[in-house]
C-alpha cells in the first residue's frame, strides 16, 4: 500500500504490506480556519477570561513587552501582532515603547526573516530580542511555590504591561504547551529551565502527553508567569495548515485551561485500537527537522514513560521517517545519550544533577531505546551521528520495514502514525477521562 507521510512542508511516498496495517493515527479532522480572524481576535482581546481587557490595561507612556515563541511553533504571531499593534496605538503606545521578545528557551534563536514573518510590518519600527537562557539579563524573583527557581528575562519584567503569545499543542511533559511555559521556559534562565526539566518530573505519574490535573509542570509555568507579572496571555490552536481555528485572552491559567478544554483535547486526541510490534511515525512539519525535536515530538509521543497509552509493544520497533536536517539541535542531549549505553545513561542522570535543558531529552530517550528499537530512515541527519545515539540508520523506509518484519515476523502488527506533534494518543478501550 502507497502512503504519504509529512515530511518537512511536503510528503514522502512509502510502501507497507496492506495485510500487517492495523491502523492509522493521526491528528483526528480539526475544526475550519476563523473565517474573520482579526475580528475574533479583537473579540478575545475586548473580553479576556479572568483579566481585564487589554484597553484597560494600557495608557499612553507605558512601556510594553510581547514575550513570543520561536520558529519551532506555528507561527500566530503573524495574525495575532498586528491586532494587538493597532490597540496599542489605539491606546496611545508609540512603536519605540514595545519590545518583542522571541522566547528562544533552551532553542536556537530566531534568524532575521523568522522574525520578519512574525512581527510583520512593524519589524523596522519596534525593538525585537531573541531571549539567550545564558546570557540575557535577567531578574531573579525568588522560587515558585513548588520550589523551583524563578529568573526571567529583566526586559520583559521591567515593563509597565506584560503580553505572552502561544500555541497550544500537545507537550510530552506539561500535557499541552501554552499557557506560563511562554515565559517559565521561553523567557527563564538555563536554571530555571533545568529545574524542571528533570528525571523526577519526567518520571512523575502526573506528567506526560495530555495530562492537565495535578502536573508539576503545568503548575510551574503559571507559577513563573504570575511572579513575572505578566497582565495577559494569549492562547491559539491552529489546524494542520496553522491557520487560527480557536483563540483566547486572559489570565494565564484560566485562559490556558479553558482552550484546552475547548477546543485542544478535540483535535488532538485520537483513538487507537491496540499497541503495534512495529510503529512507522513521522512526527510532521515543524517539529520533524532536528535530533531535539524527533526524539521528543515522535519517539516520545508512540513510547516512553511520558505517554499513558504507549503506541508500540515493549520490545518493538520504531520507524521514523522525518527529515532532521537541522542536524543535532542540542548538544547537551547528544553528549548524554551518546556517552554511553541506553541503561547506563538511564542509571546516570536519574541520580545527576540536571543544570543543563536537553539532559531531560537525553534521560527520556534513553528510557525509550531501552525498551525498543529505534531506526531512522530516510532522513538527512549524518549516520554517524545517528549511530552515536544508538539508533540505526537505514537509506530506505523499504529496508528498514524489511529488517522489522525479518525480526518480528512476517505477520507483524504495523500502526502508521502521521504528524505525532499534533497526537495525544488514546486506546480505544479505555476510558476518554481528564488526563
């Protein structure tokens, strides 16, 4: 059977054996793009959930930072920016008196026309940052409830009025992205990213793919968000085609669990019927064109202790079939996890000292390579590279459906899963709860 798998903006043919299909998984049809976008948006702004509005909030002579996400989002800021720009002339707030901040977190920063397409006209006429988690000055607030250390760009905290843009997508730690992370992971310290990116969080039964109730991670980004001061967020989800199907404004944690709720759980969660020996899964465009983001968004997404209904049996095989030719993205994570055997890096960073983000990657990939093999194939990322990290490359998706069916047999269970960055997979036998 020819299938087409998202790979990079475009599709890669491939050929499975129709008899050994028991499924396909993807992102189930996601609601239409807003017909009148700006209007929508103006609406959110005008009638915020648990905040004031935005024209109450500002009055001319204010200074104003945006907090926004990088490139590896989809990217709302190019609707969204413009509206909040013209209520903020509106209201007096001349362009020199706004800073975008581009909340790059542990990430590469944003190149010149990133920043273009975000921002839009105005990329000439307001100051544009990239935040660096090392050396931006930062503002240290003191620890969240939970404990963990608070530092956060001083550009954004020095403001009079505080805007945070973001998407909300399923995360395989916070359960959905959104919400605080703009500003507790975009916009923090490499301390205050570790502290909560750590083996004890990734092992907790709280954290993990769609889950909301009781995660520590969840909690922290309110926590940060509200220590920073930020006065309103603003939330989107966006269909496959990232075009604005649903948008909210308001308080950090009311907006962000309200859009979850409403529309977030609707077109991510999709029904499978049993775990597979071999998953073949492309995690789709943007988040298929590095190391960092594969491991997470597509290998964390079908196995690992982050995902309550794992895609594949212990013991099987995943295919990834994404381009990765960004190369490695983040070095920390590829220094971990090829350091040494999969257990042994396991047994190394649970009990290490995590002040570095991608030490978590590397633990949580680990954790799945120990249970499973992993082969990539057909992608751009350098096979020596690959087999450093203990997973085996392989020119052909052909050869690699070749080699899974020689190891576990010629009727081998085969689940095909499309754009696993965009997926909360759910048993079909199980109970669809709050999770």
């Amino acid at each position: 059977m020819e299938i087409q798998m998202p790979y990079g903006p475009g599709f890669l043919s491939i050929e499975v054996p129709a008899q050994n299909i028991i499924g396909f998984l993807e992102p189930p049809p996601s609601l239409p793009s807003l017909p009148d976008v700006d209007v929508v948006i103006k609406n959110a702004l005008a009638c915020p959930v648990g905040a004031r509005p935005l024209g109450q909030l500002v009055h001319p002579g204010m200074k104003v930072s945006i907090a926004i996400s990088d490139a590896s989002r989809p990217n709302i800021e190019k609707w969204i920016l413009p509206v909040v720009f013209a209520e903020l002339s509106k209201a007096g707030i001349k362009d020199e008196d706004i800073t975008v901040i581009v909340g790059t977190g542990s990430h590469r920063p944003a190149t010149p026309g990133e920043i273009a397409s975000m921002v839009g006209s105005k990329v000439d006429s307001i100051k544009v940052i990239n935040h660096f988690s090392d050396t931006s000055p930062l503002v240290d607030l003191g620890r969240t409830p939970g404990g963990y250390p608070a530092l956060v760009n001083r550009y954004f905290y020095e403001a009079d009025l505080k805007i945070a843009l973001g998407t909300i997508l399923p995360h395989p730690i916070a359960g959905y992205s959104g919400g605080g992370k703009a500003i507790a992971v975009g916009l923090s310290s490499s301390e205050t990213i570790s502290s909560i990116h750590t083996p004890a969080t990734l092992d907790d039964p709280h954290t993990g793919l769609g889950k909301v109730e009781g995660n520590p991670f969840i909690q922290f980004g309110y926590d940060v968000a509200r220590l920073a001061g930020l006065d309103l967020l603003i939330n989107a989800v966006v269909n496959e085609k990232e075009e604005i199907i649903d948008v909210i404004c308001g308080e950090v944690e009311a907006a962000h669990q309200t859009l979850i709720e409403r529309t977030a759980r609707k077109i991510y969660e999709a029904r499978f019927a049993t775990p597979a020996d071999i998953v073949i899964v492309a995690a789709g465009h943007p988040k298929d064109n590095n190391l960092y983001h594969v491991a997470a968004e597509a290998l964390g997404v079908v196995a690992g202790n982050g995902v309550q209904y794992p895609c594949v049996k212990k013991g099987g095989t995943i295919i990834v079939v994404s381009p990765m030719a960004e190369g490695i993205y983040n070095e920390t994570m590829f220094k971990y996890l090829s350091k040494a055997a999969p257990a042994e890096v396991v047994r190394e960073l649970k009990t290490a000292k995590i002040d570095r983000p991608g030490m978590h990657r590397a633990y949580a990939t680990a954790q799945i390579l120990c249970d499973h093999e992993i082969i990539f194939a057909e992608t751009q990322l350098d096979p020596e590279i690959t087999r450093q990290v203990h997973i085996k490359p392989m020119a052909t998706v052909a050869a690699a459906l070749e080699y899974a069916l020689a190891k576990h047999g010629a009727g081998a269970s085969i689940l095909v899963v499309k754009n696993s960055h965009r997926l909360v997979p759910i048993l079909a036998a199980s109970s669809l709860i709050k999770i």
